[in-house]
C-alpha cells in the first residue's frame, strides 16, 4: 500500500555545510510488496502486484514492472509516490524513508472493490506500511475480504495491531526481533525468550511464524516445531529489499514442493543475496549461498 522509488547512494563520509559527493546512483522501483511479487515471480511464482501510486515515480514503478511482465493492478492517488534514500558511507548505511503518498477513502474502496472480484485469487501478502490517509483499521477490512474468498493471508506489517490481527488465523507472519520487541514489548536473549514468544504468536492466532534475525539467520515454528537457518555472511551494499526478498524467496519454496528445510536456506540466501546488492540485484548467488547453510530443528 506503500511502494516507493528507492534511490542507492555511495559516499565518502557524511559531513555538514559542505556539498557531499555522491557515486553509483542505483534507482529500483520498490515497495515492499512490488519486491516480494519481483522476486517470486523470479522464483516461478505467479503473482501479481497491487498498490496505490501516484505522479511521476509512480508511473515509473508501474511502467518498470510491466516491462518485466509483472502483472499490476495499480490504483491512482493524487499525491506523488515517495522516494527514499539508502546512502552508505563505506562503513554504515543511513536510510532516508518518506512517509508516502496520501490516499484517499475513494481509492481505498476501490482496493476493497478489486479484492472482491479478482479472479484466482489463492493468497494475498501484505506487506509493509501504511501511508497517509489509511487507518489501521483498513487491515480488518482486507481481512475480512479475504476471509470472504477463501484467501490465505500472510502478513509482513510492522502495525501495533498485529495481536489483534492475528484473532483473523493469517497462515503466516514474519516479524523481525526489532518487531518483536516493539510490538510485543519482548526481547529474544535466550532460546526461551524464543520458545515463549513464539507460543505467544501462535496462541493470539498465528498459524506459521518465519521470525527473522538479520545476520544470526532465521526461525521457523508452525506451533509444534522450531527450526533454526544460519545465513551467510555477506559485505552488506544494503538492507533495502532484502527482508521482501527473503520472504518471497522462502513462500516459493514453502507453498510449492520444495519444503521446510529448502524454504528456509532459499530465503536465508535470497535475503543475504540482495543485502549485498543495490535493490534486488541479479539473485546470481543465491544458489550458491544454499549450499553454505544448513537447517535444523531446535524444539
């Protein structure tokens, strides 16, 4: 509900009233959704994208994604669709990430509207933040929609709501340990900081949880189980994308044949892949990556 145009940037250092330099601008057209559907899509997973967009960099993330053939399903807002900034100065990366686009009460209801009448319609991902203009409460009225359909639903939203949310059985949720924390007010300092927050999860109504931790790897708990993917160590180029990447990576896996334990090392390596990249990048290593991890059930 929140795409963007992401701009990567390199300097040498950051400094005050002075012109900082900049090298190798790298524009991706973005969102978390759009790179979800990109990298799926990359992985042999029908899917389409659906989103709000709006002035110039709107149009050029739905011209982007139809000339690689992705499906859009694009809603118009007045505003123009944010741009953000990833500048890294050769040591950290500093993330510049506007608000976004606002959108109207009409162009919600025409979300709503599509959602209603979309032809083979098996799962619906939602994925990132909510820009001006829509309240939390606009989740339930997705979900419900997709209760309505038959729609299974996966959820990568940082809302405050999520407990709330859960009581809708989404088949899978994908929190990050800073989410954790903010959300549920926990910390995962030890494996049974893990144990008890997962069950917490599952007991608000969460059906599968992929729970991410950057560079320590990944858990996965389907409420009976736990198992634990290491991930590779990579130069990071930039964080942006690469949480999408992992989950489109691992659902191509989980929701097809390939399994748990090739589900977890393909997101671990997709994740990793595109840290080390500007946007997406070329996915060339991802392979390679899988390989180097391993899989292994902890509970």
């Amino acid at each position: 509900m929140n795409p963007a145009v992401d701009m990567n940037i390199t300097s040498q250092g950051i400094y005050p009233k002075v012109v900082n330099r900049t090298w190798d601008s790298f524009y991706s057209h973005n969102g978390k959704g759009i790179n979800l559907t990109r990298v799926a899509r990359h992985f042999g997973v029908e899917s389409a994208a659906i989103g709000f967009f709006g002035g110039f960099s709107g149009r050029y993330i739905v011209d982007s994604l139809r000339e690689e053939g992705v499906p859009v399903h694009d809603i118009p807002v007045e505003e123009t669709t944010r741009i953000n900034i990833f500048l890294n100065d050769g040591s950290s990366e500093y993330k510049f990430v506007g608000e976004g686009a606002r959108v109207s009460p009409q162009a919600q209801k025409q979300l709503l509207a599509l959602l209603k009448e979309l032809p083979d319609f098996d799962y619906l991902t939602i994925n990132g933040s909510l820009p001006p203009g829509i309240e939390e409460s606009f989740y339930d009225e997705i979900l419900e929609v997709c209760a309505q359909r038959g729609a299974q639903v996966v959820l990568d939203i940082s809302s405050k709501r999520m407990p709330e949310l859960l009581r809708y059985r989404p088949l899978l949720i994908k929190p990050n340990d800073e989410e954790i924390r903010e959300i549920w007010g926990r910390t995962l300092d030890s494996m049974e900081d893990v144990v008890d927050t997962l069950a917490l999860l599952h007991g608000q109504g969460a059906r599968n949880v992929l729970l991410t931790l950057g560079d320590k790897g990944m858990l996965f708990s389907d409420g009976a189980g736990i198992w634990f993917c290491d991930a590779p160590k990579v130069k990071l180029v930039s964080s942006a994308c690469a949480g999408d990447s992992c989950l489109a990576a691992f659902l191509s896996e989980w929701l097809g044949e390939g399994g748990l334990e090739t589900a977890m090392r393909k997101g671990s390596a997709t994740g990793a892949d595109v840290a080390g990249s500007n946007g997406i990048g070329d996915l060339s290593r991802v392979t390679t990556y899988m390989q180097s991890l391993t899989v292994k059930k902890v509970r």
